[in-house]
C-alpha cells in the first residue's frame, strides 16, 4: 500500500502541470481574434488548455475509485455528498467574491449569482451564464454533477458499472446528434447550443465515468513483476508523448474541422470532440503512472511537486481573476515591455496566491466543515485560528508574500494605469458624451491622448440591450474613405452586463497613422447575423447626434482638427524621446 500511495503521490503531482497547462492556454488564447494572446503574447491556437480540464475529469473517477471502492454503501452517501461540497465550495464562493470585487461590477445579476453560488451554471445554455463571474468555475458545477452520479455507477459491482458505461457513451453520442440536429433550426438560434456540448455535465459524464473505468482496473491488476527502474521510466516517456502526438494527429488531419463539415457532424458535434477526444490518452497516462515506479513518477511524487498538485485546484480557480486583474489594472498597448515577463509574473502571482488559499481557505474551511457534520463544534470553531497560526510559522507563507509583492512592483514599474471611466468621461468633448447608437448602446464619453507610438483611444459605454452586433473602428480621409482599420470586437459587449458602465481601451499604432491622408477615427456597429424574423441582416446602428458619416452609422471620435494636434503631440514626444 506504500508503494501505491507513493504511485497516487504521482497523478497528484501530475496535476500541478494540468493546472498550469489551464493557465497557459488562458494567456496564449487569441481572446480578441486579433492575433495575440494576453498582453500582446503570441497567439497559438491550442486544444491542451481544454483537454487538460478533461484530464481533471478523468482522474477525478480514478481517485474517487480508487478511495471508495467496496466503502461506499447507500447509508454513507449523504455524507461522500458533504464531504464532497465541503471540499469544493468555499473556495469556490471566496473566489467568486474576490472576482465580483476585481472586476469592480456596478450591478450584479442575482438570479446570475445564485445560479453559480448552487453550481449550477454549466447546466444553463448560454455562455453569458456558464461563464459569469469566475469563469473557470463552469468545470466545478459540471464535477459536482459527476459527484452526484458516482455512488449510482460504483454501487452494485463492477460488472453493472461496465453495463451501464457502455450505455452511457451510447446515449451520450444520441444526445450530442440531437443537439447538433436542434442546432441547425432556426427556432433554437437564441440557445448557445454549441456551448453546451462544450460544458454540458452529462455530455461530459463518459469522462468520469472512463476515470472510474481505469479505477476498476487498477484494482483488477495482476501484482505487478519486477522491473528496472529504466524500464519503468521509458514506459512513462513513451505514454507522456501520446498526449503531444494525439494532439498533433488532430491538428494535422483536421479532425475537429472534418467532424464539423461532416454529413452526419456539425459545430456542436465538433466541438463536443474537440474536448473528449483525448479522454482514452488519457486513461492510460493515469493508468500507467499509478502503477510506474520510474525518474519521472519518482519527480512527480516528490515532496515539493506533491505539494504543488495540492494546491492545483486553488490554481485554477484563482488564475483566471489574477489575469484580468492585471490585464485591467494597466494599458498594455503602452511603453516598452517583455510579454513573457509579465505572463510570468501572472503565473508566480497566481501559483502564490492558490498555495495561500490551500492553506488559509480551503483546508480549514473543509476541516472545520467535516467537524461540524460530526458534531464536533469546539474543533470546528477553533480550526481556522489553529490553521492560520501553523501557516504563519512556515516559510510557504511568507515566500508568497514576497513573491506577490516582487511581482506586482515588476508589473507596475514603467506601466500606466488604465484610466477609470470617470477619467475618460471628464476628458471628453461635448460630441461624445452620451451618444446613443439606435436603442442598444450610449457611448458615454470618449478620449484621445498622443503616445510616443501611437494614438490611445479611451471609451466608455453603457449597454442597454443585447446588441447582436460588432464594434468596428475606421481609420478615414476627409472624404470619409476607409484606409486602414482594428481589428472589431464583440465578445468584451456580449460580455458587459446591461445599464453597467465599462471601458474600453484601444491603441492605434503609429504603422496604421503612417498614410497621412488619415485625418479621421470613426466607429460603429455592424452586423453578419440574421434576423430569424426577417430572414435579414440586423442594420448597422445609427449614432443619434455627433460627428457622423457612412449614412450616420459611424461617428468619428476623432475629426481632422483632433488628428493633426494629436500627429504632432506625437512628434514631440519622439522627438524629447531622441
């Protein structure tokens, strides 16, 4: 049994690097489609950030086989479900408020709030609800389902669990199929169909169920014949390298494009392969290292990287509020800076604030929980001080806290902070303040200001309805000609709560001003999408007062006058700059 939990001491490490993997794909994601990742990274498109949740999933089966099997009777199931909730909620809530406080939201969808504090948001088919607030949090309210649908898949025996495993792939792949059918009719356009193949706790129950599959099997093993340390450590390679090569096969046949454009496929379907494909790599990854003695399950189980594993879960709920924090914090299309070295500082942030969390939040909240279920009041009143003073005492402590505090002076040294939209409105001329574009958005107020390389544009707007459409920025000549544009934008609208005020911060650089006939910057809002009505194209909105062109569907937030005092605003700052 010491030999196994040194094994299990390995899959914990190996979620350390799922985790990280989560982060990275977060700061790589080409989240505005314009090319780059967070912070102007390179942008590489890249399944290993989502295939890494489904990893969780798997292992979650695995671990819980592996810890309940032939313990787990009908009359300990309420208790497995607390220890269960215990485990997972407190945290999830005290991230959900640090969130709610990071993000500075000036109104808050209740229903919204409750939804996601009974994790059940992954159930609910629009991405608006699935994501809100702490994003990544949509993958604790589909695990809490497979929490719920475990005891009915282990209790009754092996031999039932494979029965009903293999009928639930069968009705998955039934519901899938029927989503996707649902999907291609008009009457479900307003669903977010396609996401729900994404997030969907059923359609994403095989996964677990695969993970207590391994579990089954580990069980099952014949004792395992003696082998040399080189032996078991090749094995480990070779398994590790499916997870790249299969990711490689998908990428280099198109698989996920194929399943898309197939008769019988579709976006839904393609979607719902893109996250489980790999979930059978991954089953033989665990099944490999729960059972491998070699360098790298020895790396994985040690002490240090164990501990890292431990705080995973704390990781991934924390990374995701520590990005936007800093991405809104400061204006990064300004001064000089080394992308890589501000995504680093985001992961050591984010890597101390989860080892903080484990130790002053989650496992006190989840000791003093259990206590309480066992009538242990004076413990569970006195587990929080007592955790909180062990912490103070260890050099984890107080290395996080000079880590967070390096990081974030690295991060504010030479880098402006974003103006508030206080700032902005204050800043504004008359034409651009409260500007209403038809009956959905009102632009607040508007301002430009010259940048050594380049022209920052700051805007504040007020969402009164869906808009069903995408910002666009022009770059005219003074007959209203578009020679060069931005790239548009519309998740940052679909994503801003309606009557809430928020920024948003663009950079024209100074290659898109080189064409000197440009004397004018002017947006707008148009659309590619149908109206199921109509069967038409929804109209471009029309700005209600301003400086107006293209038939009063763009207002130009910088006219010709605006534009020759900011060029040589520019040129004196190049200039002292020489």
């Amino acid at each position: 049994m010491n030999a196994e939990k040194n094994h299990l001491g390995a899959l914990t490490g190996m979620r350390f690097f799922a985790a990280m993997a989560v982060v990275v794909g977060h700061l790589v994601a080409d989240h505005n489609l314009d090319g780059s990742g967070r912070f102007g990274l390179t942008s590489y498109t890249t399944v290993l950030g989502g295939a890494a949740v489904s990893f969780f999933f798997v292992l979650s089966g695995f671990i819980l086989t592996y810890v309940y099997k032939d313990q787990l009777t009908y009359t300990r199931v309420p208790k497995f479900y607390f220890k269960r909730w215990a485990r997972i909620w407190p945290l999830h809530f005290v991230c959900l408020i640090v969130t709610i406080y990071v993000v500075g939201m000036a109104t808050i969808d209740y229903e919204m709030l409750a939804v996601n504090l009974a994790l059940l948001q992954s159930w609910v088919p629009d991405s608006k609800w699935v994501f809100s607030f702490n994003g990544v949090s949509w993958s604790i309210s589909t695990e809490m389902f497979f929490y719920f649908m475990f005891p009915f898949f282990l209790i009754g025996g092996q031999k039932r669990f494979w029965i009903k495993y293999v009928l639930l792939w069968l009705v998955v792949l039934a519901a899938v199929k029927g989503i996707q059918i649902l999907d291609n009719q008009p009457a479900w356009a307003s669903y977010d169909l396609e996401r729900v193949c994404h997030v969907n706790p059923f359609l994403r129950l095989p996964e677990f169920c695969t993970g207590m599959g391994v579990g089954f099997i580990f069980f099952n093993r014949e004792s395992q014949r003696s082998r040399s340390s080189f032996t078991h450590s090749v094995v480990e390679i070779t398994v590790l390298l499916l997870i790249p090569g299969f990711s490689w096969v998908m990428r280099e046949y198109r698989v996920v494009g194929e399943v898309r454009h197939a008769d019988w496929g579709g976006p839904a379907m393609a979607l719902w392969v893109q996250y489980t494909a790999m979930v059978f790599v991954f089953a033989i990854v665990i099944y490999v290292f729960s059972r491998s003695q070699g360098i790298l399950s020895k790396f994985l189980g040690s002490r240090a990287v164990v501990f890292l594993g431990e705080i995973s879960f704390a990781l991934y709920m924390i990374h995701w509020t520590v990005i936007i924090a800093v991405e809104r914090q400061y204006d990064w299309s300004l001064a000089n800076y080394s992308p890589l070295a501000v995504a680093g500082c985001v992961i050591v942030m984010s890597v101390s604030l989860a080892a903080l969390l484990y130790k002053l939040v989650e496992m006190p909240a989840k000791n003093a929980l259990l206590s309480l279920y066992s009538r242990q009041f004076k413990k569970a009143a006195m587990t929080f001080p007592l955790e909180w003073y062990r912490c103070l005492k260890t050099p984890v402590f107080w290395s996080c806290w000079i880590l967070l505090a390096g990081c974030a002076l690295m991060i504010d040294f030479n880098h402006q902070p974003i103006s508030t939209a206080d700032d902005i409105i204050k800043a504004s001329h008359a034409p651009y303040r409260d500007v209403e574009f038809g009956n959905h958005i009102r632009l607040i107020g508007a301002e430009a200001a010259a940048m050594k390389d380049g022209i920052r544009l700051g805007l504040v707007w007020r969402k009164q309805k869906d808009l069903e459409r995408t910002r666009f920025l022009h770059l005219c000549d003074e007959d209203g000609k578009v020679l060069g544009q931005l790239s548009p934008e519309k998740k940052l609208f679909d994503r801003a709560n309606s009557s809430e005020l928020f920024v948003e911060t663009l950079f024209v650089p100074n290659d898109k001003l080189s064409d000197t006939r440009i004397v004018s910057v002017g947006i707008g809002f148009y659309s590619e999408k149908e109206n199921p009505e109509t069967g038409r194209v929804y109209p471009m909105l029309v700005a209600k007062k301003g400086p107006v062109g293209m038939d009063r569907c763009r207002l130009n937030i910088v006219v010709p006058e605006q534009m020759n005092n900011l060029r040589k605003e520019m040129a004196k700052l190049n200039k002292q700059k020489k």
